[in-house]
C-alpha cells in the first residue's frame, strides 16, 4: 500500500511538472521587437513649403483601398547588448536632436489603415512586432485637424495587446522627431515620455490626469468633449504644456498652462500645487504651496437662467518667500493673512482665466453638462439640443477660502 501511494504521489507530481514547466510558444526576447512609442502624423509631414505631394520613402507597399493619409512611425527598443544610435528607416539616427547613444530605433510606413500599416512593418524588421510595452502615442496636430481623434486610436483600442494605460499627447508639429529624441537620461525614450505626464500629481500646469488611452476612448464613446496634452519640443529640449481641447472629437485649440491649472481646479484634479503672488513691495514673490482643499461646483437655475457656484477651500504652508530686505514677517497674523487672501484671488483670477479659455472655444472642459444633468434632469432634457449655444455663456461665482497651516521661517 506504501508503495502504491509513493507511486501514485510521483505521478501527481510529474504531472503537474508539465502543466507548469515551460511553454510551447516560448520565444527569447532577442527575438522580439518591442514598440515603446508611437507617433503618428500625415503622409507628407516633414515635406518643404511649396512642395508637391509626394509618396513617402518609407512606404513598401501597395495599397489596395484608401490612400496614403497617415505616416506611422514606431520607436523599437534595442535588446541588443551595447547597441549604439540605430538607423531609422529613412536612413537617418533614431537619436535625432537628442544625440547619439539611444536604446531605441525608429521605423516608419504610410497608409490609411493603422492595422494595414502596422504589418506592413514587418517587411522593415527582422522580428515580429510586440506592443504589450507601448508607453506612449504622439499624434500630429495636422493628423487630428484631418481625421479627429477617434479613427486614428480605433486601433489601438481595439487591439487587446495595447494597454489602456498608454499616454497620448498631441503636438502642434511633426510627431516622429519627438519619438527620435534621446533623453538626457539615455533610457528608452517612450518611458521618458510617459513619465514626464505621471509628474502632473505635483504640477498643475501639466493636463495628463486621467488622460490616457482607457479614459480617452471611454470618453469619445460618451459624446463627451475631451483635453489631451500638448508635447512640444524645442532644440534638445521635450516640454509638456498646455492642452489640445476636441469638441467631441474635432480638434478646436489649445489651452496654456494657467487655463490647464485652472480647469484642474475645477476639476479637483490637482493633488499639490504652487501658487504664487506679490509681496508687500514691488518685486516681492511669495509660493503658497496647496497641500488639500474641500472643492464643490453647484448649479443653479432660476427661471431660463443657469449659473454655477464654485466654493474652494484650500489649506497649505508658505513655501517661499523673495524678498531682498524682508518688511513683513512670516511670523505675523497680519502678514499671514493679506498672503491667504491674495493667494484666494490668485485662484479665483486663474480658475476664471481658464473657464472662460475653455468656453471661448465651445469646449467644456469643466463638466457644467454633467453637473447640471445630475442635479436637474428636467431641465437638462429641456435644453440638452441647444446646449452648445447655452454653455459660452454661462456664468461662474467663485468663492474662495485660503488657509496657511505652517508660515515658519528660518533665522
């Protein structure tokens, strides 16, 4: 009996070896090419002014339906150890403007279907090509001018190898130099890119929350107007500022900075932040640095007319303060006081600045829609068909109360 129950032990666990070890379409990562970053603009982007429309040296097939409207261009990680700059498919360093030394390699192809050109690609590489990795997608202000936003990442939403997770950022140039760039930091530049937008925890002024692929596509799928942020890069150096606003899906502008601060406000999308404001005398800078804040946007309607009350409170410590020869101490009442109060006016001046940014072009960014459809029903069904034509109109009282937990000093 022993023995029977050793023998039948050994072929449990032999057989749960080979349900776990190993797998059948195993492949070695040296044999992957995986696509960090992509960058989508028109086929003819890069051409000179005044020149005709040509075909792209990149192109490698014939296309059988539709036209050549978008060059895709994919950043491929080198697996390879010690690669150096590779060559992108037109010939030239994948490090573009960043300089040489980039782990990663650049080819492009031109189409109208994304799926079509993607695997089309693979007559350019050597290996298959994987996107579990992807970080993130630049798409060229002229792409969204001609198409909106929708066609173009109806692919990457419906392939299930795309994650969700993947940042989009629109440009107001070309988008394949920005995938070229190598980092300061030498790492592959579709994580730098990525990362730059995770950095919007502690800045204001940067758009990325809850702005991703996942939350774009969901959004586009509810009708709703929609803010990507905007990369730019000049010279060697890759900024993220402002926003490209789309009413629904076409693209209407951009939005700086301080509207972006101001519509996050609203929003309660802003987990930290500096605001600054004068000091006592001319040329006197003081940082209020926000720590948390209590933020209730209401509507209101009182007969055919509609508003919206926003009520900030916002509690911090006094960060910084610039001043040659201090007149005022962070130590007095008074002077704490006159600070919480231009810090609230500061706020009301730069959440204004950016609902009234965000309804000169007709977007809104700041929700009222929803809002008013949550609290009246009945009156959102009345007005819902002219809305448009309601919303650049609608006004904002803002209400806002500044509280300074710590103004200490050091002496």
């Amino acid at each position: 009996m022993r023995a029977k129950k050793r023998l039948v032990g050994v072929l449990i666990m032999v057989a749960i070896a080979l349900t776990i070890s190993g797998c059948w379409d195993r492949r070695e990562l040296q044999d992957r090419n995986f696509v960090m970053a992509v960058a989508i603009d028109t086929a003819d982007a890069g051409q000179r002014p005044g020149e005709g429309k040509k075909e792209a040296k990149t192109e490698t097939f014939v296309q059988p339906n539709g036209v050549k409207r978008y060059r895709v261009s994919l950043q491929i990680l080198k697996i390879a150890k010690g690669g150096g700059g590779g060559q992108g498919s037109s010939g030239q360093t994948s490090g573009g403007q960043g300089g040489g030394g980039g782990k990663t390699y650049v080819i492009s192809n031109t189409g109208q279907s994304l799926f079509e050109v993607v695997r089309d690609m693979l007559g350019q590489s050597n290996k298959s090509l994987y996107f579990e990795h992807i970080q993130a997608i630049i798409i060229s202000e002229a792409a969204v001018r001609e198409m909106g936003v929708k066609p173009i990442i109806d692919f990457f939403l419906r392939d299930a190898e795309m994650r969700w997770r993947i940042r989009l950022y629109v440009t107001p140039g070309e988008a394949r130099p920005l995938i070229e760039y190598v980092p300061p930091s030498k790492e592959a530049g579709g994580i730098f890119l990525a990362n730059i937008a995770r950095n919007h925890i502690k800045d204001m002024h940067i758009a990325a929350a809850r702005i991703d692929l996942g939350n774009v596509g969901t959004q586009l799928d509810n009708k709703m107007d929609i803010a990507i942020p905007r990369i730019e890069m000049a010279g060697n150096v890759v900024k993220v500022r402002g926003a490209a606003l789309f009413k629904k899906d076409k693209f209407v502008g951009y939005i700086d900075e301080r509207a972006v601060a101001g519509v996050r406000m609203v929003r309660v999308t802003e987990k930290s932040g500096i605001i600054t404001v004068p000091g006592d005398r001319e040329g006197d800078v003081i940082a209020f640095e926000l720590i948390r804040h209590d933020t209730q946007l209401v509507p209101h309607v009182d007969g055919d007319n509609i508003y919206f009350t926003l009520d900030i409170n916002m509690w911090g410590n006094l960060g910084e303060y610039q001043a040659m020869n201090r007149v005022s101490s962070a130590d007095d009442p008074e002077f704490v006081r006159r600070v919480e109060q231009k810090v609230a006016e500061e706020v009301k001046r730069t959440v204004l600045y950016g609902k009234n940014s965000c309804q000169s072009l007709g977007v809104d960014m700041l929700y009222f829609s929803r809002k008013l459809k949550l609290y009246y029903p009945k009156t959102w069904d009345k007005i819902k068909d002219n809305w448009d034509e309601i919303y650049p109109n609608v006004p904002l009282v803002v209400s806002v109360n500044v509280v300074i937990n710590q103004a200490g000093e050091h002496k």
